[in-house]
C-alpha cells in the first residue's frame, strides 16, 4: 500500500524541521577549547573536547581557548624609586585553567589581564632603582608574575611568564652613562699601565743590583748594546773623550765576534 499525500507531506514537515533540529544540536569543540554551557541562565559546566549536544534555543554556549596567549603591555612612562624617567613596556604570557571561571567571573579576561598587566609594571617598577631594573631583570620579571598571578588565578587564569621587552631613558641620562663608562674604561687602562710600569721598574731594579754586583755584566751589556746600534748605519755614537778608539775596537771586535757564530750556525 502506497503512501497518500499527507503521509508524504507530513514526513517532509518531520524532515525540513528534524534535521535543522538536529544539525544545531550537535556541536564540535576542538582539543584546546572548551565550550562553558548554559540552560536558560544557568550555568550546567563545561563541555568538550569533541562532539557535545545541546538544546536549540535553550541551552547557550561559550567557547574559551586553553591555550597560551600573549597580552602586548604598552609602553608605560615611570619614573623610578631613583627618580629616573623610563619607557617600559612588556609581554605577559596566559592560558585559562578553569574555563568556568573565566567566563562566570569575569566579563572580558584578556582586558581584564592586559590592564592589570599596566598597573602591577608601573607599581613593580616605580618601587625599583634604575640599577636593578637595568641589571637585575629577571628578578622584576618574576616578582611582576607573582602579583598578577595572585590576582588572576581566582579566574581561573595561570600567567606564566611576564617579560620586560624593553627600557628606554632619557637622551641626557644615556649621554651621562656613556661618558660614565668611557672613564672606567680609562681608568682601567691607566690602572693596568701603571701596573705594568711598577712591574718595569721592579725588574730594572733587580737587574741594577746584578750589574752593581758583576761589573763585567754592565760592561757586557754596553757592548751588546753598541753592536746594535752598529747595526744602524746611519746612527752616530757619541762616547766620552779617550774612550772612542777603545770604544771602537771593543765595538768591532764583539760584531766580529757575532759575524763568526752566525756563519757557524749557517754552516751547521
């Protein structure tokens, strides 16, 4: 027996109403969302992840994402502890650990983060010193995490990081500190010259005192000294009065001298 027109007419009526029915009650959230459901108010938990249904036009839904975001601090002008004028700005590094929270709790988190994020830097870095914000970073870094992470973590959001991307000061204050280190760099320099002029003359007084002791060691050393002046054609050697033939004979015979051991190295 054949379906009459109404049977037809009432299984198309079931069909155009049952399957956008259905298609609208099964939702899909991924692997790192979470969907907060409501029924008709009333908060009933968080779904997901994966394929959840829910009841078309009674239950409603929020999706929140559980992965790390980056909130982007803008610069904040600070003046420090020191009474120094700075730029800072900063990243701050979240992911949501209880999505119910997040959505029942507070009505925008990532606002809510970014401008706690602005207020807790200018506090943190108007307690600390040019110094230890320029050194001592990752210190401010932590200590700056901590605090929003007492605030936060009621809404069910975990910071884990909290990064002081940049500090800018002021043109004199950088003109200042660049001279600054010019003169430890000077001064360095002269501390390690006058070292090396101490250690100089403690060793021409070493020596003084062996040629005070052996007389012939002096007179050794002047020899060696004319024949390298020899070397120097276009030098003159001055001596005193009556000592220039001896000087001379002296001169020549310690260059003979070193003439005959180099041509026997030569040989060898």
């Amino acid at each position: 027996m054949g379906l009459s027109t109404f049977d037809i007419a009432a299984i198309l009526f079931i069909l155009v109403i049952f399957v956008p029915f259905l298609a609208s009650s099964i939702k899909i959230v991924k692997e790192y969302e979470r969907a907060v459901m409501f029924r008709l108010g009333r908060l009933i938990g968080a779904r997901g992840p994966g394929i959840f249904f829910r009841i078309p036009i009674v239950d409603t839904f929020i999706k929140v994402d559980l992965r790390i975001v980056t909130v982007d601090v803008p610069k904040q002008e600070i003046i420090t502890k020191d009474n120094v004028s700075v730029k800072v700005d900063a990243v701050v590094y979240y992911r949501v650990v209880d999505p119910v929270s997040a959505v029942v709790k507070v009505s925008n988190y990532n606002y809510a983060v970014a401008m706690l994020g602005q207020t807790i830097l200018r506090d943190v870095v108007g307690q600390a010193e040019l110094d230890d914000l320029l050194q001592r970073r990752d210190e401010i870094n932590k200590k700056i995490q901590e605090l929003i992470d007492e605030v936060t973590m009621p809404w069910g959001i975990k910071v884990t990081a909290v990064t002081i991307r940049s500090v800018e000061l002021p043109e004199n204050l950088m003109r200042a500190m660049a001279k600054q280190a010019e003169a430890e760099r000077w001064r360095r320099a002269r501390v390690i010259e006058a070292e090396g002029e101490r250690q100089a003359a403690a060793k021409l007084g070493e020596a003084a005192l062996i040629y005070e002791k052996h007389p012939a060691a002096m007179r050794l050393r002047e020899l060696q000294t004319m024949v390298e002046v020899a070397r120097e054609k276009a030098l003159i050697v001055v001596t005193e009065a009556g000592k220039a033939s001896e000087l001379a004979k002296l001169t020549a015979a310690a260059a003979s001298i070193e003439r005959k051991e180099a041509m026997k190295s030569s040989s060898r």
